[in-house]
C-alpha cells in the first residue's frame, strides 16, 4: 500500500522536471539571438554548442566589453609583438589598464572570430574605449588608418557619438550638422523631399578611413557605398512596388528595427507594405521611440519597454496616431533590411508580435482576433 501511494509523487516530481528542463532549453535557445541583437553575429566556423556557450559568457559578462574602463583616460600606445597569444595580449591590456576584464575580451574575440586576425604592431589605445572597440581596433595595425563600423540599426546619433574614441578627427557635432544639410553635389540629395536629412542613407558597414578624413569626406564615402549597395535593381523593384528610393528606405528602417532575426524581415516587410495598401496605420514601436529620443534614464535611443502614455506621443513619427509611413526613415537600415522591402514576402499577414520564448521570433496574423491570441500570457 506504500509503495502506491508514492507513485503519483514519483510521477508528479518527474513531470516538474521535464517542464524544468523544458524552461531551460527554450532559455539556452534564446541565448544565441540575443547575443546577436548585442554583440552582432557569431564567427561562421563556431559549432552551434560553442555558439550558445559563449553567447551565454558575453551577456553575463555585457558591461565588461560595453563600458569604457575608464571614461577620463587619455590615449597611450600598446604593442603587440609577431606572434604574441591572444591570452598574452587580452592579459597585458586588463594589467596595463585598458579594459575591465581579459577573461570577457577573449570570449567575445572567439566568438566574433578575431582572436586569429589580431595584428602585431604599434597601438594607440585608450580606456576611454570599450573593449569591443579596442578588439576592433586590434584587427588593423596601419597606424594612418582606422576601421571605423556602422551598425544596422543606428540611427545618426549614434553614429556620431562613437566618433570620440574612433580614431577619426572631426567632431560628432559637425557630422550631425552635415547630416541635417545634404550637399547637391552628392548625387543622393536629389532624390530626397525638401528639407529631408541624410538619416537612412548612411550605409552601415565597415569603413577603412585615413584618421585625416574630413567629415565632408566620410560622408561622401557613407553615401556612396549606400549607392553601391542599393543597386538599379534594388530600385527598380521600389519602384515596381509604388516606392520612391526615399519612401523605401523609410520602410526599411522600420523593418530593421522590428526584426531580430534576419530570416524574418521579409515578412515583417510584408505586414507593413499589407497595411499601408489597405489604409491602416502602421503601429510600429520603433517610430514612437524615434520620436522619443533620448533616454536619460536607461542610457539609449531606443526606450524600451514604452508605457501607454509613450504611445500617445504627439509627433508625424508616432505610426500610432498617423497613417502612412513616418516622415524619413528612424534609422540607417542594413543591406537584409533594404533587400526585405524590395522582395517582400508574399503573405496575408497585418499583424505581428514577439514571440513568448524569447527567441527573437514573431507570430504573425492575418486579423486582430488572431493577433490578440498571440499575447504573451
């Protein structure tokens, strides 16, 4: 009679644990997503345990390689010798005062797949930059020249403020000034509304720039890589879909700011380009938070989470109170992003939402019915 009696809390005790394991594999699935949204995407030769090992590392360890050491701190050379280990270099930067934590450096150096490209040479280095700044910059020992990168995503703001530890001479607040000023004798000028910024247009890649280069300069190359990139046939199918080069832009900064995963911006393009054809509004989140600004109390551009009172914001960018799409773009969208407006799924969605496990993914709807049932709990 005892031993029946302890069968159902066997049963019950075995339950719980799957349910638990259950959690934590739809947590570890997560990791490398969010990893991405943070630190950018993993090294190509990384196995898929190594990719959520070390996403896992990165997070716990954000501040380490997003804080500057020491915001103050002057400029100082360093030096790599030919050869020298990855543990020996990442080591003597945390003992010579350059960032936080050594162990933090070389995890992300494995996982963005710079610890085999770090160059020997002479450095100059600050702890005014992060360690992710001072990995990047470790990848180019050309003492002329900087590698200066641009994030999907970004809008000009944040463009600017990564200036002062770039490497790069001219001030943020003259690249915000040209920015608002675009001048005719870049071709891209002609192609936008009176009054329009240069937001959007400013491709995000990765640029080897002379420390020289004006701001003139450097927006020039911005732009013209922009040019490149957004070929005749990009443009054409705009077109094609009832879209000048600066409407489609708009869009697609949007889509770069919705989407997490790049596999899903076509259909998030979808959902918006369904909604303008059938006169909705476009309720994106990231137009409000465009329309925000800046964020003392969370440190960012971006707000987040945005309270009901955020959505009521009285602004042309607020997609909640005004249709069509906002007055420029919110941001400098990616290559995928600008690709997803042009070739948009083909689908019957007007809705979406971030899934409920975390994993960066969305549920899509095709009425408001269905997109209610796909609140999170």
């Amino acid at each position: 009679m005892k031993r029946r009696s302890i069968l159902p809390t066997l049963i019950l005790l075995i339950l719980l644990a799957c349910l638990v394991l259950a959690l934590v594999w739809i947590s570890l699935g997560a990791l490398p997503a969010r990893a991405i949204q943070s630190f950018g995407p993993p090294a190509a030769s990384l196995d898929s345990f190594s990719r959520t090992q070390l996403a896992a590392r990165l997070l716990l360890q954000e501040n380490e390689l997003k804080l500057p050491l020491d915001p103050q701190g002057s400029s100082r050379s360093f030096s790599i010798q030919l050869g020298e280990s990855t543990y020996s270099i990442t080591a003597r930067l945390q003992e010579e005062g350059f960032i936080r934590s050594a162990p933090a450096l070389r995890d992300y150096l494995v996982y963005a797949g710079m610890d085999t490209s770090l160059q020997a040479g002479e450095f100059s280095l600050s702890p005014q930059m992060t360690a992710i700044q001072i990995a990047q910059a470790l990848q180019d020992a050309t003492p002329g020249e900087v590698t200066f990168r641009i994030l999907p995503g970004w809008r000009v703001e944040e463009i600017a403020a990564s200036l002062p530890t770039s490497g790069l001479k001219f001030a943020p607040e003259s690249l915000l000034s040209r920015i608002k000023l675009p001048a005719s004798t870049l071709a891209i000028a002609q192609e936008l509304p009176l009054g329009a910024s240069l937001e959007g247009f400013l491709f995000p890649d990765s640029y080897q720039l002379s420390r020289e280069i004006s701001v003139d300069e450097f927006v020039a190359t911005v732009i013209e890589d922009f040019e490149i990139k957004v070929d005749g046939a990009m443009r054409e199918a705009y077109r094609q879909q009832g879209l000048s080069l600066f409407q489609a832009v708009t869009l697609a900064s949007l889509v770069q700011r919705e989407a997490i995963i790049e596999a899903e911006m076509p259909m998030i393009a979808s959902v918006f380009i369904n909604r303008l054809a059938a006169s909705m509004k476009l309720d994106s989140d990231p137009t409000v938070q465009y329309a925000l600004g800046f964020n003392p109390q969370q440190n960012t551009w971006w707000t987040n989470p945005l309270s009901l009172e955020d959505l009521q914001i009285d602004s042309l960018y607020n997609t909640y109170r005004y249709p069509g799409l906002p007055p420029g773009p919110i941001a400098n969208p990616g290559l995928s992003a600008l690709q997803a407006v042009a070739s948009p799924a083909q689908t019957p969605y007007y809705y979406f939402r971030a899934a409920c496990d975390g994993s960066g993914l969305h549920n899509f709807a095709q009425t408001f019915a269905e997109h209610q049932q796909n609140a999170c709990p």
